[in-house]
C-alpha cells in the first residue's frame, strides 16, 4: 500500500524540518513527503538542504491562497493509495505510519483513517490552568461521559469529544482533526478541500468539512488513536494567537448550512447560542459574524434575496 505525505507550510521552516525527520524516523516508511509550500521557498529549501533532507521531500509552490488551495495542489501531486495530511507542526512517533495502514488493511471499507492528537505548548497549557477552570471541567466532563463519541458531532457542528481525548480501541467517527487525518486517494476522484476556509483568517472546519460530506455519502471514517501525533499548535504568519476569534463563527455558520449533515435548524440553534454569548459579554461582533457565514453561503448558492439581506444586516 503506497503512502503520500502531504504537508502544507507557509513560514514555519523549523517546524517543517522536524517534521520531516520524525518520518524519516518511521517504522513503515513513507513512498513521498510532498510539501506545499506558500513562503519562502529558497527559505524552506536551505533548510532541508542543510539537514540533508531537500532528497527526500518533493518541495513545490503553493498557489497562495491558505492550507486548503495548498492541499489540493499536494493531492493533484500525490501517486499514493494512501493520501496523508499533517500539519507542519507536528511531531511523529515512529509507530503512527505503521498504525494508519494497519488500520486500512483490518478495515477495507474504510475511506479514512484519522488519529489522537496531543497538543503541546507550554504557554498555552500554563495558561490554560491558569485561567480556565471552565475548560478543564469540560475536558473532565468529556473523558468520564463522552469518551467514546471522539471525532462525532454535535447539533452545532462542533464535536461532542475532540480527538485531543484519548478513547478507548478504534471507533467509527464523523470527522478528524485536521493535522492528523488521512483518505484513500479514490476519494480525491469525487471530492476536494472547499479553499474558502482561511479566508476568513480562520482554518476552523476545514477538515469537518470534507469528513461532513464523506459521512453523509455514507463512507465509513475510522478513529485510532494509536496513531498519535504531537501537535505543538505553533505560532506564526498564518495562525490567529489573540482577541476573540470571530473568523471560527464566521466558518461554523457557513459550515452547518453548507454542509449535508446539517440545515437550516442547526445553523438557527447555533445562532441563538452565539447570540446569547454575545448580550452576556456585549459584543454584537459575534452576531455581525454569524450572518457574514450566511452572506457567504447565499452567494455560494446564488441565493439573491438572502445575499441582499445579509448585506443589509451587515
């Protein structure tokens, strides 16, 4: 079974240089490392040369336009049964390519195989314990009850457990965490990454995006969380680090009407959320965000009077 790496950059060359090398370090090893890469490229090439890796990688331009344009450029590359998606920031241990395709060859109906992810930033976990008592319930709450709904999603788009928790064996899922996610590349024959997210300066739903369509076509998505990555969750050019995050709101509403898995009732459910969120800390710019998801969905569908409103209202 042929495995492809894909991974998409944009001015992370330390983070790419150590992500190479914790595959070169696999067990099973991979048939191609395909980067993408939207920066520097005489940059990132240096880097790898002077690691002694530039042999080892196909390094190519990306077209610009964020992580998902980059990753349909690496699928159009790619020669692989197996098409793998990391992020640029992630660390492997030896055992996670072995794990993939063991898991692809115990379950032949499976068009996807996605696994745990640990993240790890010191900063962000001091802060977290610092300041999130809220957050840590939660997380406590999801490992004694919802531990085996890892990877399946909630009324409101977002998963009832992130793969960050550890469940039990392999389990049937709805989504994966875009950093660790992999698809048989018949997939890539009917299906693509909709390049839209990240324009709003948020990758929030990329990956639940393609999973959402996958599931409701009734292919069969596979949860290990064996097959583990070390996501550092670094900071640079291309990631959101402070002040709310409205770009994430602005993607969830676009995604729950877009997407067959959800409708109508869903988007309303998380509207009234977001809206009630926002009276409680008085700022209306969450709400502005929800209808700027639904202005992009109704020019996505050339719905007139509902662009006409959303244009109003915003």
């Amino acid at each position: 079974m042929k495995t492809s790496i894909i991974i998409a950059t944009y001015e992370r060359q330390d983070d790419v240089v150590e992500c190479v090398h914790s595959l070169r370090n696999q067990f099973e090893q991979p048939d191609e490392i395909i980067i993408v890469d939207d920066g520097d490229l005489e940059r990132t090439r240096d880097r790898l040369a002077e690691n002694g890796m530039l042999d080892d990688v196909t390094h190519i331009g990306g077209p610009g336009e964020g992580r998902m344009a980059s990753r349909n450029v690496g699928v159009a590359n790619a020669s692989g049964d197996i098409v793998c998606f990391l992020d640029d920031d992630v660390i492997l241990p030896p055992i996670w390519l072995r794990e993939v395709v063991e898991t692809y060859e115990r379950n032949e109906d499976a068009s996807g195989v996605g696994g745990h992810v640990l993240n790890f930033n010191p900063d962000e976990i001091r802060k977290a314990n610092m300041e999130s008592l809220g957050y840590r319930a939660l997380t406590a709450f999801r490992l004694l009850f919802l531990h085996d709904r890892i990877g399946d999603f909630s009324p409101i788009g977002v998963l009832w457990a992130p793969h960050t928790l550890v469940g039990g064996g392999e389990q049937d899922a709805e989504a994966f965490q875009g950093c660790n996610m992999t698809f048989r590349a018949d997939v890539f024959e009917e299906y693509e990454f909709d390049e839209w997210y990240g324009a709003t300066g948020s990758f929030t739903c990329e990956e639940l995006d393609i999973c959402a369509r996958l599931a409701a076509d009734g292919r069969r998505l596979v949860y290990n969380p064996r097959a583990t990555v070390v996501h550092k969750r670094s900071t640079g050019p291309d990631r959101q680090t402070d002040g709310p995050d409205y770009a994430n709101v602005t993607n969830l509403s676009y995604f729950l009407l877009k997407s067959p898995r959800f409708g109508v009732a869903n988007f309303l459910l998380f509207a009234c959320l977001i809206t009630g969120y926002s009276l409680l800390g008085r700022d209306a710019e969450y709400v502005k965000r929800v209808f700027a998801g639904l202005g992009h969905y109704a020019r996505q569908t050339d719905s007139g009077w509902l662009t006409s409103l959303t244009s109003k209202l915003l």
